[in-house]
C-alpha cells in the first residue's frame, strides 16, 4: 500500500491521486454490492467469480470470463513476484556499474538473475498453496499482522521523523539526487497538488494518467480474493460480504490517508525516483523492508491459488473437455493440486516478461472485464425479475450495477485502448467456441429469464384491436399425427409461415380420468428435439381429447397468447395411401451421429384402423372455417423433394402452379374473392422464402370463348401489379370441361346453381356439390395435371365443406378425384382479408 500510493501520488499529484482512488474504488465498491448480492443467494462453491457468473449467465459467459480470470489472476502473480523482485534488488543488489556488491548489497543484477530471484520466490508460494488452504490462512493472517505493525510504524514515522535529505541513486546514470522530507510543510503540500508525470525509471518509459491509474488498479484488485476461496470457506455467503466490503473500506481510507500525508511531507523528486523512500524516513526502516515483501508475498500467494481455484472449477465444469481434465485431480484433504501447479507454470512463463509495467496494463484491463461481467450478472439477474432471486444482501439497485458495468468499460479504454478491444475480441472469441462446442449445462440460463421477461412485456403491448392487414402475417397450427410420416409437411409449413407463429398441434386420444398422470410430459421432449433437429421454429402444443375433432378445437381456442394465435390451419389430406416414414429419410437424421427420436411410434399399417372417419375430418375443416380460421389441406407433400427440386441445375426453373378459381364451382370463377386473393398470397409467401427464390409463380387464367380472354387477363395483371406480385400468367382454355358441367345440370331440380348463388362468405354448395359430377371432376383433375413442365408444387382453391353433412364423403370424395395424381399439392380456403394496395 505505502508503496503504491508514493508512486501514484509522485507522478499524479494529490488531487489526481484522490480522483484515481475515488474512480477506482467507485468501480469495485459496485462491483462488491454485486458480488455481496450474489454470494448471499444461494450456496457457493468453488470458483469465486466464475462460478457466479457461469451460473447466473450460462457456461458461454462464465466459461469465458473464467479463462479470462484466470489469466488476470496469473498476471497478477506474476506482476507482485516481479514486484518483490524489483524491491529485493534495490534492497541488496549490486548498484549499477559495480562489479562487485559491498555491505548487503550483494546480489547480481541483470535479466536472468532477476527472473531466477523470481523463479524462486514463485517456488516459496507454490510451497505454500499445495500445503492447502489452511496453511495459507494461517499464513496471510500472519502477513496480516506484520502488514498491520509496519502501517502503523509508517504513520508514526511521518510525525517523528526530522527534516532530512534522501540520496537517491539514479539507475543507467552516473550520479545521485537528492530527495528531501520536510516533514510537515504547506509549500511542500502546494508542490505536490498538482500532476507532474515523469519517467518511470524502472522501465523508462513516461508515465501518464492511465498508465499510472493502470499500476494503481492493480494494488485494489484483491477484493476478489476473497470470493475466489468460495470453495474453501465453511460460510462463503456471510464471510463474502462482510470481509470484502471491510478490505474494501479500510484500504479507500489508508490510501487517501497516506497520499495526504506523503504531498505534505516530501518532495517531488523523493516520490518520483524512490518509490522505496519509506525506509529512509521510517523509524526502524528493516520493519518497512519486511513489510514490503510480506505484503507483496501475500499478495502472490492470493492470485497463484485464486487462479488455481478458478481453473479446478473450470475443470470440474467440464466446459473445454478434455483439455482441462488434468486439473481435476485433488490431493486426500480435497487441495486442487494438479491446479496449483498449472496455475505455476502459467504464472512461471509471465515471468519471462521482466518487468512490473509491463503487464499491469493487461492485467487491469483484464479484471475490470471481470468486474463488468459480475456486474451484469448481478444486473440480468435483477431485470429477470425471477422469484427466486432473492439475496440477503439488498444494499444494490440495477442502477448500481449498471454504474459499474459503465465505469469498467470507460477505464478500460482510458487505460489501454489496444488492450481492452483485444480483450474484448479475446472473450468473443471464447464466447463462440463455448457456444458451439461445450456440452449443455443444467445450471438454468439467465437468457431465458430475459428472454421471458421481455416477450410477456411486448406480448401485452401487442394489441389485436390494433391488427391492420398491410402487417399480416400467416400463423399457422399444423395438426401432425405422427411426425415420423410428416417431416416434409413439417418443413414446407416452416418456409409458408413467413416469420408467423407456427405451432405442432397433436391430439391424444386418451382420458385424463381413466390415467395415472398425464401422458403428454413424457412426450414433449421428443417434440421439442424434434424441433431442433428439423430446425424449424415452430412451438409445440399437444392435448388429451376423446376425438381428433374435439382436440383440434381445443387446440384453435387455445393456442398462442394474446396477439400470436394461430389464424390458419393446416392438415394433411385424408386419403387410403399408406404413410411412409420421412424421418428415417429426412437429411437431419442421415448421418451416423442422428437417430430418429424414439418417442414416436411406428406409422399405421395399411391394414390398420384410422384414428378418424371422413366424416369427421371434413367436419374439422367446417369447424376451422366457422371459427374464422383459414384452412390449408396438404397432400403428396411428403413426395416433394425440396432440397432437388430447387437446387437442381436443369432448366427451367421450378415453378409454382396457382389455380385462383373453384374448380368445383365452374358457375361461379371468380378471381377476386377472398380466398382466391388468400390463396394469391400464400404462393407469395411462399416464393419469398429463401429456399423458394428460384422458383417462379404461374397463374392460370381459366376462360371461356366469348368471355373476352383479353380483357380478363389484363384485369388479373393490374390486379398482380397493384399487389407487388410477380407472377406469368396463362390463359387456359377449359369450354369442354364447364360443358360436362352444364350437361349434369340440365334437367336438375331448380336449374344451374348459378341462379341459387349467395353472397361471398356465406356460399355455397347446398346443391352444388351434388350437381357436380365426377366426369366433371376428373376432367378438371386431368386440365390441371396437363399443365407443363410439372410444378415443383401446386396451390388449388379449396371449397367450402357444404351444409349437409351428409354429404362430407361426397364432398371429400371430389377434393380426392381433383388432386389425385398431381404430386404435392395445396388446397387454400381463406376467410379473411389478407392483401392490401396501401401503402
């Protein structure tokens, strides 16, 4: 402490030493109300800061902060062993220019000799820490004691020692100066007021104030060294607080005291090339001598085993596998021996750097990174809000450590801008490697804290009174049986929701009362691991009903919250074909690593039941429509092969085939409806996903003679360009299949349908559906698949189901005859408005 307060107070002057000290201790005092927060939350273990913030962040962040830690606490062993070093060599080297030492001066100096003073004054702490904490209590307490004589000695020399004159010899330069103490003096105190940065004579470079803060920083950074013996304290969260907060107060006062005391006492020179003065002016100058390096000592000693506490808990975390597994290993009293000895060898090569400054830059920018990031912690931790943050200790506000966070990243930069953006760079780095490479933790992460936090909040602000259809989006709840038979469909649903709410839905067909517990918890993990390997953002939502019908209504009521409910529903096609096993398939699940999940069970036999009749698949359909949600049927999808069918090199490009009329409803071909202009915009969307880009949106324009062909496919290429959708269109000629048509309704009860049409949104098909032959249908099936080249896939209308639902089976029957044999195709109803020509 006397030391480093001579030196800062030498070259910085007394009102800058006091704002170093103020802006130092500024930072660690709210880094230490985040510290003393944490600690007081729960159990700690080994690893100090690490380990509060690897378990409040995650193990990305506290992986990283931890090697980061590591290192500044292995720079900083290093910089107090060359420290002692440098005040050993001044005590007893041979002076400067003199081959041979004379009285006590008797020890070489040079490079090599002074890393081998230093090599064996590291080997004395190691001696030290593989003995154990115990050993090492007991001795810093001692060093505590002595430290506590000196000080006190040191006070008392300031009021009892005379005026006298200080030789000081100048290193590198033949001759002396002389320092003076005056002992108490006001021209002496207004000499020293101000700032005067000199050259540092033990590296010869010229100081400055963030050089100086830098060397400063260094001697406040032992309030970690407390939290970073977590592990070996029997009451880390009652001794934390109480010891930091009391080093933390004590060193502040001694620091302002002894800088007040040296500006009113000595001169300029004395403080600036003698930062060993204190001997001269001390009462028993040997006691300054030992003070010096027993507190220098101790001060190796806690950041050597501190780094080798941070290093075993990294280690036992198993972030970086392997290549720590070495440190692990403990000695029979539980002593991370392997650690301390690792933690040596690092320790060992920074001391081939050679001198005091030249690291202290790094190392400060290194713990004030540290000290941000237990800020964060302790903030994120704050604006999580979760019930289970309460900590003992309430002397902190998110305003606390957000002050914290802000005075570590200025003084970094302030400090040594190169240092902090390559520390910075260093962590990110980490960050990444952690993230891609560490296993899962099952710590909890702070993100999803947030991340729930905020999506609750812009949830309640996301008003659906405030919906306007130029920012409408497709949110879709596809029903899946069983996913081994639809991965395809899964991943087409994931390219048409365009940034949606996409949700799985599943209905278990079992009742809760006749149950133990409930079924779907097991399930939801395979689910879940579904979703990443297929890599679709979809949510996954599964119910107990007595029908598939009653659980997809369930699911419509209540899936989504607020602003994100499902608008569209999507099913696959209920036909007789025996559902293939795409996951087996699928390109997630190729490779030797991937198994298919193992919570789905095997797909149904041909021969085996299905789990709802047609009758109530159609009646789920009708369900959707009354309920306002629009309604996609997706069959042959798990035909579509999309990863060759849009990378293929072969020309032309794919294509999108769009069908905007009902084709089972030739009276009545309407091209601006409300679900021909849905069914316009789901192709859009579509084409707008990345992997859809190359792929090009025909439009078939379906006209009859004397019908001005022209005219329509002009109206529908204003139309396409009030829309902003860029689409070919082609005329289809289709007399000799509305002639079938018209045939069957000759003679019919009430004459053609035509004449019974309602308005749009409440047609159709009492009749018509009956009046519509399945010659008609097969000859419109056969219209559409006629259409060359093959799409990659199509989109048709779908129609309303009909009122009668006796005639469901017909119904589906049709739909079943129009797209048989077209490859993937999509049939679209829609009942809400979903284009806009506004800006």
């Amino acid at each position: 402490l006397p030391s480093l307060a001579g030196f800062v107070v030498g070259h910085a002057g007394l009102y800058q030493a006091l704002a170093m000290f103020a802006v130092a201790y500024f930072i660690i005092g709210m880094t230490v109300l985040s510290v003393c927060a944490i600690a007081t939350n729960g159990a700690l273990d080994a690893g100090g800061a690490y380990y509060m913030i690897s378990r409040a962040l995650g193990p990305e962040f506290g992986g990283s902060i931890g090697i980061m830690f590591f290192l500044a606490n292995v720079c900083g062993s290093a910089l107090y062993v060359l420290g002692l070093v440098e005040a050993v060599v001044d005590s007893f080297g041979i002076p400067p220019g003199q081959e041979a030492g004379t009285g006590v001066h008797v020890l070489p100096q040079s490079y090599w000799y002074e890393l081998l003073y230093g090599t064996v004054l590291l080997a004395l702490c190691l001696l030290v820490c593989l003995v154990g904490a115990s050993i090492y209590a007991k001795a810093t307490f001692l060093i505590f004691l002595i430290v506590a004589v000196v000080l006190g000695t040191i006070l008392v020399s300031f009021f009892a020692t005379r005026p006298l004159t200080v030789p000081i010899r100048l290193p590198n330069l033949n001759g002396t100066d002389n320092g003076l103490f005056t002992g108490f003096s006001l021209s002496t105190l207004r000499d020293n007021l101000g700032g005067n940065y000199g050259v540092d004579y033990t590296t010869g470079q010229m100081m400055s104030f963030s050089s100086v803060f830098a060397v400063m920083f260094n001697g406040c950074t032992g309030i970690m060294a407390g939290s970073n013996m977590s592990g070996d304290l029997k009451r880390p969260s009652y001794s934390i607080p109480r010891g930091t907060i009391s080093a933390v107060l004590f060193t502040y006062l001694v620091y302002n005291l002894l800088a007040f005391l040296m500006c009113a006492t000595c001169n300029r020179i004395l403080l600036q090339k003698d930062y060993g003065f204190l001997r001269d002016i001390s009462i028993f100058p040997p006691l300054v001598t030992v003070g010096i390096y027993a507190a220098t000592l101790s001060a190796a000693m806690s950041n050597l085993i501190g780094a080798s506490r941070i290093l075993y808990a990294l280690a036992r975390d198993d972030l970086f596998g392997r290549a720590l597994a070495l440190a692990k290993k403990t000695s029979a009293s539980g002593n991370p021996v392997m650690a301390v000895i690792l933690s040596w060898l690092v320790v060992q090569v920074v001391l081939f750097s050679g001198k005091l400054n030249t690291i202290a830059s790094v190392v400060t920018t290194f713990f004030l990174l540290v000290y941000a990031t237990v800020n964060l912690a302790c903030l994120a931790l704050e604006w999580a809000s979760a019930p289970n943050f309460r900590p003992t200790f309430r002397y902190f506000t998110w305003h606390t450590c957000l002050l914290g966070i802000a005075g570590c990243c200025v003084m970094m930069f302030l400090i040594s801008p190169v240092s902090a953006s390559a520390s910075l760079g260093f962590l990110l780095l980490l960050l990444l490697a952690l993230h891609y490479l560490s296993p899962s933790s099952t710590w909890g992460y702070i993100s999803q804290a947030l991340i729930f936090h905020q999506v609750r909040k812009y949830l309640l602000m996301l008003d659906v009174r405030k919906d306007h259809v130029k920012f409408w989006r497709p949110q879709m709840l596809l029903m899946v049986q069983n996913p081994r038979g639809s991965a395809r469909l899964i991943d087409f649903v994931n390219d048409l929701k365009k940034s949606g709410l996409y949700v799985l839905g599943h209905v278990e067909l079992q009742d809760l009362d006749m149950l133990p517990s409930d079924p779907l918890q097991p399930q939801q993990e395979s689910w879940l691991s579904l979703v990443d390997k297929l890599n679709v953002k979809a949510f996954v939502s599964l119910t107990l009903a007595p029908s598939v019908r009653h659980g997809v209504r369930q699911l419509l009521f209540t899936s989504g919250l607020g602003g994100m409910r499902p608008n569209t529903l999507v099913l696959g096609f209920y036909d007789d074909e025996a559902p293939q096993d795409g996951l087996a398939r699928h390109p997630a699940f190729t490779s030797a690593r991937e198994e298919v999940p193992v919570g789905f069970p095997p797909l149904r036999t041909p021969t085996t039941p299905k789990l709802l009749s047609a009758q109530e698949y159609v009646g789920i359909v009708a369900d959707a429509l009354k309920m306002l949600r629009n309604v996609l049927l997706a069959r042959q999808l798990e035909s579509l092969d999309k990863a060759w069918e849009l990378r293929r090199a072969a020309s032309p490009a794919p294509t999108i085939h769009v069908w905007p009329v009902n084709l089972l409803r030739p009276d009545s071909a309407r091209y601006a409806d409300t679900c021909s202009l849905f069914l316009l915009q789901m192709a859009c969307v579509l084409n707008m996903a990345r992997a859809w880009r190359r792929a090009r949106l025909r439009l078939f324009l379906c006209v009859e003679a004397g019908t001005m062909p022209h005219a329509q496919e002009e109206k529908l290429r204003q139309l396409l360009k009030d829309l902003r959708i860029q689409a070919q269109i082609q005329l289809v000629p289709w007399d000799a299949i509305t002639r079938l048509h018209w045939q069957t309704c000759q003679g019919s009860p009430g004459g053609p349908a035509g004449e019974e049409e309602e308005e749009e949104g409440i047609v159709n098909f009492p009749t018509n559906t009956a009046q519509v032959s399945d010659e008609y249908v097969c000859a419109a099936n056969k219209l559409v698949l006629e259409q060359s080249p093959a799409p990659t896939v199509r989109f048709l209308y779908l129609p309303r189901p009909p009122a009668d639902t006796s005639l469901y089976p017909l119904y589906l029957h049709q739909l079943e005859l129009l797209t048989r044999g077209l490859g993937p195709t999509v049939l679209v109803h829609g009942v809400s408005a979903v284009t806009s020509t506004q800006l």
